[in-house]
C-alpha cells in the first residue's frame, strides 16, 4: 500500500482551470439527474479520461444485511456487479468501508486482500501493473460505503494525484446518494399516500357506500354488481345530476381495474378540435399550438377506465375515431400515422335520447350499439324521494366538516318542504342546496331562510294553496252549521257566515303576525283602518 503521509506532488496534475472545469462538469450532473446509477455512469466517463482508468465500481453498505453491495459500475456486465458482494471488513473494499480509511495499492497481483471477486482482473489479458484505487464515501460523518478504480499504473506521483482527485470525487458522490436517498424516501411516503388514497376512494364507491334504499336504486345497484367484472361497455342514461359519474366510478373501482387509472371527460365541455386532442393526443406541430407532443386521455387510461360524459354532444368526425377504439382497441393521435393499442373500458353517459338522436341523424347508429352493450337507467330524485333523507344527512355531515359548522335540527315542517320540492337538479341540487345552508348556518336550526330561492318559493306557493284549501273547508263547514243552527233566523244567515270567516281569517293572521295588527293588514292585503274597525265589531284582541 502506498504511503499517504508523504505530502502530494503536482508534476503530472491537472492545472486548477482545468480541475475547476471537471468539478463543474460532476456538479452539472448532479443537478440534470437524481437516478444513482445514471449520476455514477456520467461522472465516471468524465473523469475516465483523467485517470486513464479501466473499470470503476461504486460500493454501498446494506444496513438491513450489513453487507456490501455493487451498486454501480463502469466496465464491468451485469454478471460481474451481481458478484461485487463483500462483508464489513472483507478484502480491500469491506477493509476501505469498516475502517473510513482509503487504499491505494500499486500493483493488485501483489496485494493479498485483492479479492478479484468481481472478476475484474485478468492475469492472462492484464499486463504490466495494475493499481487499485479505493475511497470511503462518507455520509453525515459515517461511512457508507467506497469508490474504487483500477488503472495501468504510471507512477507514485501520478497515484497520489488520481487518489487526491478521487477523494474529491468521492465527496460529489455523496451528496449524489444522499440526495436519492431523500428522493426515495419521498417516493415511498407518496407511494404509500396514494395507495392509502386510493384504499379510500375504493371503499367510498364500494356499493353499499352509495346512498339508495329506493327500489329503482337497488335495481341500478343490481345491474352494476353483475357488469363491473366484466370488461362490457356501459352507457349511462338520466337526467343530470343524478349521479352518473359516481355509479361510473363504482363500476370502475369494483372491477378487476380498481388499481389501473380513472378518467374523466366532458365531451360538452370542449369544441371538437380541442376534444379530439384530449382525447387521443397529438404530436408537434399537427396544429396551431401544438408545441409538444401529447398523450390523450385515452393512453393516460390504458390498463383502466374511461368516462365519457355528455357523449351525445360529440360530433360525427368524432364518432367514427371513437368506434374505430371500440372496436379495433386502437388509435392514431392527430397529426401521426403511427397506431397505438389501448386496453380502456369505456363507460358513457348522456342526459339525451340517443335513439332519438340517431333518428335525426346526429348520432351515428352503430356507434350506439356498441355503446348501448348495457344501459343503466338513473331514476330523477323525484322518484326516490325516500332517500333524501338520508342524503340530507349525508352532506350535512360532510360540509359541516368541511366548514366548521353544526346545522343540525330539522324541523318536521322543514323536512316536509324538502321531500316535497320536485328537485329539477336531482342530487346535485340538493347537495348545493344542503352546502349554501350548512355555509349561512349560525347554529343548530335548519330553517327556511337558509334554503335557495327556488326552494322557499316552493314552500311560500304549497302554503298558500294550503290556506286557499283551508278557508275552502272552513266556509263550507261554516255554511253548513249556518243553515242548521240559524234556520230560525232567516235573513241573516249570510251576514253569521261571513263574520265567523272573517273573525276565523282575522284570527289566523294575527297568530301569525304576533298579534300585530299592521303586519296582519299587510298579510291580508287590506287597509289597517279597515282591519281595525273589523277587529273592533267582531270583539278580536290584538295589538296596535
């Protein structure tokens, strides 16, 4: 082993504008990469040509074997790095890493802890001196593991210098692995979050998830448990808003493809060109914008599920690509000539009657029936109204949550106007609905000031044709009662009749105005001085 105390000498070495270049060089490579291996290759090809060197290894240490491994190599194969496995302190390299020490050794056919067990040494093809360079790399103070080279040996000199270079070197490796290491590390707390997120959305669509206790649900539940197995095209069909890109969802995440990409897309949300892009991509320069090439949404979910929405929108150019991957499993992006295979399963959905568009000739008819291989029908909330109950409470939970709110009680009569209204928006509307009084809420109640417009004008209009039904009743009950208890009092019987309405109408009003008599006007839509002198005959109580 050759002395490192003797101080270095500079005869053969590099000058410093030089050395500078080389360093900046490694340090470029360390910033374009973050993959070990790669980072290793390129460094040592920059400084091969410096070294004149053969073959250089780098060295890591397993801490959960605690052995040592060759984690990358230049000028060995593959077979030769499978090899390179040494234990804490063994040979020249396991010496290098348990001790944090460097080894330098002129000729490594004389040296006995020359293990050559990498089998990079040849005796018959290697002629002359070979010399073996080994570097600890040192990580936060511990060792970690060795950078070794072995080259033709020139001179003392020269092997001081490539040792001094080394070192050097051995440091930007360093840096290399710990910066992987922390990329790693990363990579495997997001790899675990996303297979933590995607145990969730699995169990949010599994079937018993979804909120339906109606029969027309259980029968759409049905049909999905027997379809999602299967690799069968599915079309949606209903109004919007009743959910059918959850139902979508649960198909996919309830199906062998639960693990493989869901996409969505809103074919009426995008012209033709720009949907035809997104769809199945494009290369460069194929149109005005086209900067780069382009995957579409159609690679992005192969292996998966893709969902088209609204597809009763796409134009008929579109559709004849579309049938082409229904039936082919192909497609070409715009602007190329080059076929790609895809392995998607499409689900659509469409608020329109597609046989009806296929009359008019808007949809192409054997696009249908490739679509239509099962049709789920989602029953409106109308339909349903025995679960909007528990979809009331659903998103209270979940926008109380989210907002930091305690809406809570629901009164029978607030409920009542809820399973009521006709819901035009079906689910949606009743979320968005539930959202804006959870965000306006102050406290527990749930009354009907924090209800949409729509829904309280809805409720205002029941109440009135109530009260018209209930003054209806009560003068033909009074009426009734008139003639048989004022028989005898022929010729007044009109006047009796109408002062118990008015006194029963009177009543009503002030109850519900608080016993005050201007709002009580206001409600009845007559004049105060007339509601006064009204109060005053008939012998009502109120206040001014």
């Amino acid at each position: 082993m050759a002395d490192l105390s003797t101080p270095i000498l500079q005869a053969h070495s590099p000058s410093a504008e030089q050395e500078l270049s080389i360093l900046t060089e490694l340090g470029q490579i360390l910033s374009s990469t973050l993959e070990l291996r790669d980072t290793f290759g390129k460094m040592m090809q920059i400084i091969s040509d410096k070294l004149n060197m053969r073959r250089g290894t780098l060295v890591l240490l397993d801490e959960s074997t605690g052995r040592l491994r060759t984690e990358a190599a230049v000028g060995l194969t593959t077979d030769e790095m499978e090899r390179g496995k040494y234990a804490l302190g063994e040979g020249i390299t396991g010496n290098v890493v348990a001790t944090g020490r460097p080894r330098i050794v002129v000729d490594v056919r004389k040296e006995p802890d020359f293990l050559n067990r990498t089998g990079r040494f040849n005796p018959t093809s290697d002629v002359g001196q070979i010399s073996f360079l080994c570097v600890p790399i040192k990580i936060e103070g511990r060792t970690t593991g060795a950078l070794s080279v072995d080259k033709p040996f020139d001179s003392d000199e020269q092997l001081r210098n490539d040792y001094r270079f080394l070192d050097i070197v051995s440091a930007f490796l360093s840096q290399a692995i710990q910066i992987n290491r922390m990329v790693m590390r990363q990579k495997e707390v997001l790899l675990e979050e996303n297979a933590q997120l995607r145990a969730q959305v699995r169990d949010r669509y599994r079937f018993e998830n979804i909120i339906g206790d109606s029969p027309a649900m259980h029968e759409v539940f049905a049909t999905v448990g027997q379809v999602a197995n299967s690799r069968a095209t599915v079309l949606l069909l209903g109004e919007t808003g009743t959910g059918k890109e959850m139902i979508a969802k649960a198909i996919h995440y309830n199906s062998p493809r639960k693990d493989k990409p869901f996409v969505r897309v809103n074919c009426g949300a995008m012209t033709t060109t720009l949907l035809e892009s997104e769809l199945f991509g494009h290369v460069k320069g194929s149109f005005t914008g086209a900067i780069k090439d382009k995957i579409g949404r159609f690679e992005a979910a192969d292996g998966g599920s893709i969902f088209l929405d609204e597809i009763g929108t796409m134009e008929p150019q579109l559709q004849v690509k579309l049938l082409r991957v229904l039936q082919e499993r192909e497609l070409e992006r715009v602007g190329d000539t080059q076929t790609l295979k895809v392995d998607v399963r499409v689900i659509a959905a469409t608020n329109v009657d597609l046989q009806e568009e296929v009359a008019r000739d808007n949809f192409r008819e054997d696009l249908f029936y490739r679509l239509n291989v099962v049709s789920i029908y989602l029953p409106p909330l109308r339909n349903r109204r025995e679960d909007i109950p528990r979809l009331i409470d659903f998103f209270l939970d979940k926008y109380n949550s989210i907002n930091g709110r305690i809406l809570r009680r629901i009164s029978r009569e607030m409920l009542n106007i809820l399973l009521r209204y006709p819901w035009p928006g079906n689910v949606r509307e009743l979320e968005n609905a539930i959202e804006r009084a959870v965000v306006l809420s102050g406290g527990e109640d749930f009354n009907e000031d924090l209800l949409p417009l729509s829904v309280r004008m809805f409720a205002a209009q029941r109440r009135t044709n109530q009260a018209s039904e209930s003054i209806e009743t009560l003068t033909r009950r009074l009426s009734d009662q008139a003639i048989s208890d004022y028989e005898m009092r022929e010729g007044e019987i009109y006047q009796l009749v109408i002062d118990q309405i008015e006194r029963a109408l009177i009543d009503r009003a002030l109850a519900k105005c608080g016993g005050i008599k201007t709002k009580a006007a206001d409600f009845l839509g007559i004049n105060r001085n007339t509601l006064n002198k009204k109060v005053k005959d008939l012998g009502i109580e109120a206040s001014e």
